[in-house]
C-alpha cells in the first residue's frame, strides 16, 4: 500500500517541516531556472516561429496570418493606410512573383516588403487579395489629355478616371492637341494650373514641346519640372505644333547637350521623345499608290501605304546619326514597323552609338490589330505611324515578349492615347479626313496582357513594359514601378485569368469611341491604389461607385533640374518649386 504521505503532491497540504524545506527549495530553484530562460524564450519564440512558418508549405500561410492580424478577405470597403497587404502572386522586383506581405504606412508608402509572415503583423490589418496579382501601378508615359483648350476631348478628370480603371497610377501628359500647346514657362504655368483647378486621380507627370524657334526655352521648360521633351520629325495635326526640320533638330540636340555638359549639370540626360517618321512621300513601289485616282480613302492599307515604314525608318537612323557623338537620351515614340526595331537593334547591340542612349516604345495597338483586318472606313484604328500587316504585327509582338533580353529593341510600351470628339472620327469612313488617333489609355494592361499571354510571356516582363521600364527611363523610379521599401504605394490588383469584353458601359475616356470596344480581352483590373489609397474598384455597381470620386488626390511629378532627381508635389506648390532663376 502506499502511504498517504507519499500520494500528496508536493504542493498540496505540507505535513513535516523537512517537506516544506524541500518544497520551497525547489521552487526557488524552479523559479530561477525559468527566469534565467524568460528571455531566452522570449527570443527564441518568434524566431522559431516565422521560421517555422517559412518552412510551411504555402497552404499553411493563410494560417499563420490569422494569428497574426486582423484579415480582411475580399473587403468591401478598403481600409486607409497603414496596412498590410498580402496576395500569394506578388510581382517583385528581379523577376521575382512570389507570395509576399506589404506593408504601407501612414504615408502611404511601402515601408516593408516581405516573404513570410513575422510578429512585426501582430495587430496590423491584413488585406488578403490571393490568389490575384499585386503589381505596381502601371506607368503611362504618352498620353494626350487635351487640357487646357480642348477639355471637350478628354481633360485630366476623365483621363485620370480612365488611368485608374485601367491600373495606371501615373501618366505622362504630352505637350500637344491641348491648346495652348506646352512650349514654354508660360503655357507650362497654364497647364499646371489646369491641374490644380481640374484635379486628378492618378499623378501626373508634364512633357515640354520644343518646336522651332524655341530653343531659347529649354531651361525654363527644364526649370519648370518637365520630365521630358517632345518634337515631331513629321507634321503633327496641332497648328501651333510645327514639326522640326532635319536642321532643327541638328540644333535642339546640339543645345539639350551643351545643357548637360554645362559644369553641375545632371549626369543622366533627360528623355528626348522623337516622334520619328520623315515625311518622303508615298512609297514609289506601292502598286495601289502609284496613281493617286486609285487612292480609296475608307481603305486602311492605302491609308498604311500613305506612311511607308521607309518613313519610320529613315527618320530614326537621321536621329540616330545626329545625337550619335552627344550626351542625350532620345527616346523614339510608337514604333510601328518592324523594319524601324531592325534598325534600332542595330544601332544598340551593334554597338553604335559613341555617346547617345536610344530608347524606343510600341503601343498596344500595334500589337493587337493588322491592316489586313480593319473593313473598310475603320477611323478608329487611324493612328500614325499606322497600324502596319499581320507578318508586321507578329513580328513586333515576338521582339517585345521574347525571352532574349540582348536583341530587344522595345523598352516599353505606351498608350499613346489621342482622342477626339466623335465628329472628327464619323467621316464618312473617310480615314484621310478622320483625327489621327486612338483612344485606349484604359485598355493598356489588358491589350499587353492578351498579347503577352499568347507569346505564354510571364507576369514579369509585363509589370518591365508597363512599370519598370517607364520609371527607369522618364526617371521616376526614385518614387514608382517597382514594388521596394521606400517607394509609393502605387498598385494594381487584377486577374490574369479572367477575360472579359471591352464595352462602352465601362468605359471611363469621355467619350466612348474606341477600336477597343467588343474585343475579347484577357485581365481584370480588381482595384487601384494609390499612395495605399484605393481609387478604383471594380466591385461597384455603378461607374461612380467604381471609381472613388472623393478621391481625386492625384499629385504633380517635379523633376530638379539641379538634381534630376523626381519628386510629387501639390499641383498649387508648383511655384514654389521652381527653384532656379
Ligand atoms: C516637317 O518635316 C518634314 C519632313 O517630315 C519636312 O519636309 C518639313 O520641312 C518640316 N517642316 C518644317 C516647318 O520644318
Ligand atoms: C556613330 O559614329 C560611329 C563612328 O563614326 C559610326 O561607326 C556609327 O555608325 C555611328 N552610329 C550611328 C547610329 O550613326
Ligand atoms: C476624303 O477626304 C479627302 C480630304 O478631305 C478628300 O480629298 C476626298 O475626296 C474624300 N474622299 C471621299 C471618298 O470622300
Ligand atoms: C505557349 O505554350 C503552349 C503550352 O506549353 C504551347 O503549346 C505554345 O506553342 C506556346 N506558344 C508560344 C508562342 O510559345
Ligand atoms: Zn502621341
């Protein structure tokens, strides 16, 4: 039998005074021990545990997030920043897509990116958007808003909202169609105030004109904050946008590098955008061209025929030539014929420029359409350089979605969003007196995404067209395109797997004709952030609940010309920030 004693527990009724010193020797000893471990424990807990979590199989994470921090699944309301927003599909920088939480502060700034969860979460929200795509917000740099002076086109309000819907969070607006064209400090100052008065949902960057004789206007342009420059090599539609001369250009690429040789100027030369086609007549082979009664002006090959890609060609390896042995970065907008990538391969990966850096964009348009295809008095599709053959088309797609990095002669691509008023694209079908433009600012991810997807290109060199690159090369990627601590919180959450028909119902550009409309497209813009703020919303039932229109919260990008360096400002601060007399 077992004696009484011995069956009570140690901390139960103490009985002799020789139990009761044991008792209290072991806990003092019991006590010491565990607070000798406390903080030993108290670091080894969370070490393990977000390796633990790290070593899970993926499954497991959403498990690991619950302890963590509030989840919010599929939230109707977005919250403000700070939070934490995770998707198992991140596109990160380094061609990386990768489960990953990121954390955006007060700010609206991503202040952490990381892979696993860790006790920095503890009783943060969390927005779980899995199994969708979080990529940076798109970056448009050629877009035409048509504000001030020809608001009835488009204005920054509708363009801005068409950005949003579409994923982009920053656009480059063109200095010309808006009148008056943007040439100088003082139409510069119109523009900016345009912006502050209209206001935009998404940030704006402004591009200055030069056209002739304005070179005496480069600094102040430059001074003004300007994030590139502009001239046409061919006439440009805008009466008060005259194209440049070949002597011209000579000149402006003679000043823009003096400008960045002077002592203190900005080692990296800002973007010099050519639109490069050399007006040399039509093309003398051209059957249908040789005798002009034979013209049919409701046909777009004649139409095509009219801007041989000899026109692209010739006025890209003029340029080329010129800036050869300078310090500028000429930047070689639309490319539309496979014979101009041909050459701008050449001239890169050959090795041929002494000291200019050449960059060229293509649009979705080209990629999507042929000649061929478009039925007679299609003046949607009217574009220029314009939109060429289907071997043409393939071509292009297959230099902007292959795999070898080292013959690409594409950087990104572009919207080159120029709309009009219906009037000026109803003619009859007649393409020569129809606006030359197409409208299509909204469309741009899901047209590069259907296009991608057929070349099975990855997730990744879409989020380098469309974000990356645009920062890179318009040097804003201090503050954009890449999803990295210290950057905006700019971002579009969408599903690559869904398609969907375009239709006017949602279409956000002010008016709604667009070559767009009835395609079948792949990708679905979910929502938009910007600054961590959300300003579009797929989930709305009406056009106004889609996109947030008290949140118009859109900044003005300012480029130092003392620096270079880029930086988002007030639109009314713009003043204040012009810094050089
Ligand atoms: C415009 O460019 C064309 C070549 O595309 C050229 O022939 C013409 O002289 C230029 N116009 C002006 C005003 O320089
Ligand atoms: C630049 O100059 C070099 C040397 O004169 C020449 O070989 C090269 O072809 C030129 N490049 C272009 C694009 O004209
Ligand atoms: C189309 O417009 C052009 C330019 O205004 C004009 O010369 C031509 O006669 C028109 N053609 C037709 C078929 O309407
Ligand atoms: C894309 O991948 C599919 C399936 O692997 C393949 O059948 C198709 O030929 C590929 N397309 C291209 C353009 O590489
Ligand atoms: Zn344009």
């Amino acid at each position: 039998m077992t004696e009484p004693e011995e069956a009570t527990p140690a901390f139960g009724r103490a009985r002799s005074g020789e139990r009761n010193s044991s008792f209290h020797h072991s806990y003092i000893v019991c006590t010491a021990v565990s607070l000798l471990f406390m903080p030993i424990i108290a670091i080894l807990v969370p070490i393990l545990y977000s390796h633990w979590s790290s070593l899970l199989p993926y499954a497991h994470l959403s498990l690991q997030r619950a302890k963590l921090g509030t989840v919010l699944n599929n939230p109707a309301s977005f919250p403000e920043p700070p939070y934490v927003l995770f998707s198992s599909r991140v596109v990160l920088p380094d061609r990386f897509i990768q489960p990953a939480y990121i954390f955006i502060n007060n700010q609206g700034s991503i202040a952490i990116v990381q892979q696993s969860p860790s006790w920095s979460l503890v009783w943060k929200t969390i927005v779980d958007v899995s199994p969708h795509v979080v990529m940076p917000g798109l970056i448009d740099p050629h877009v035409h808003v048509n504000e001030p002076g020809r608001t009835s086109w488009e204005g920054f309000e509708y363009a801005s909202r068409a950005a949003a819907a579409g994923g982009t969070t920053t656009i480059l607006d063109m200095p010309l169609n808006n009148i008056p064209s943007t040439l100088n400090h003082k139409t510069l100052a119109q523009k900016i105030n345009a912006l502050a008065s209209t206001k935009s949902y998404v940030d704006i960057g402004i591009i200055g004109g030069i056209t002739m004789p304005h070179v005496p206007f480069l600094t102040e342009l430059l001074d003004g904050g300007v994030l590139a420059f502009k001239s046409f090599m061919v006439d440009s539609q805008s009466k008060d946008f005259p194209n440049v001369s070949k002597k011209n250009l000579k000149e402006i690429i003679g000043a823009l590098d003096r400008l960045s040789s002077e002592p203190g100027a900005v080692s990296k030369p800002i973007p010099y955008i050519l639109h490069a086609e050399l007006d040399l007549g039509p093309d003398e082979e051209d059957e249908r061209n040789r005798r002009a009664s034979d013209y049919n002006h409701r046909c777009y090959s004649d139409y095509e025929a009219s801007r041989p890609s000899s026109w692209e060609v010739e006025a890209i390896r003029y340029a080329a030539d010129i800036a050869n042995n300078s310090n500028v970065h000429i930047h070689i907008a639309h490319v539309s014929a496979f014979e101009a990538l041909e050459l701008l391969r050449e001239i890169r990966w050959g090795n041929r420029l002494k000291k200019a850096i050449v960059t060229a964009e293509t649009c979705p348009h080209y990629l999507m359409w042929a000649k061929e295809k478009i039925a007679l008095g299609g003046t949607l599709f009217k574009c220029s350089p314009p939109i060429r053959s289907d071997d043409n088309r393939k071509l292009i797609v297959h230099q902007a979605f292959q795999d070898d990095a080292s013959s690409r002669a594409i950087d990104l691509i572009a919207s080159d969003h120029s709309p009009c008023p219906p009037e000026l694209k109803t003619t009859d079908g007649n393409l020569t007196e129809a606006w030359g433009g197409i409208s299509g600012l909204q469309y741009r991810l899901q047209a590069t995404w259907t296009a991608a997807h057929a070349m099975n290109a990855s997730l990744s060199r879409v989020a380098e067209l469309l974000c990356e690159v645009p920062a890179r090369l318009f040097g804003i990627d201090n503050m954009k395109g890449f999803l990295k601590a210290g950057l905006d919180a700019d971002i579009v959450i969408w599903d690559p797997e869904s398609s969907q028909v375009l239709t006017e119902d949602k279409c956000h550009h002010r008016h709604k004709l667009s070559p767009y409309h009835g395609l079948k497209v792949r990708g679905i813009v979910l929502r938009t952030l910007l600054r961590g703020r959300s300003i579009y919303n797929s989930q709305g039932t009406s056009m106004h609940e889609r996109v947030q229109f008290d949140a118009r919260l859109g900044k003005l990008l300012f480029r130092s010309s003392k620096t270079g360096l880029s930086r988002s400002i007030a639109p009314d601060e713009w003043k204040s920030a012009i810094t050089r007399k």
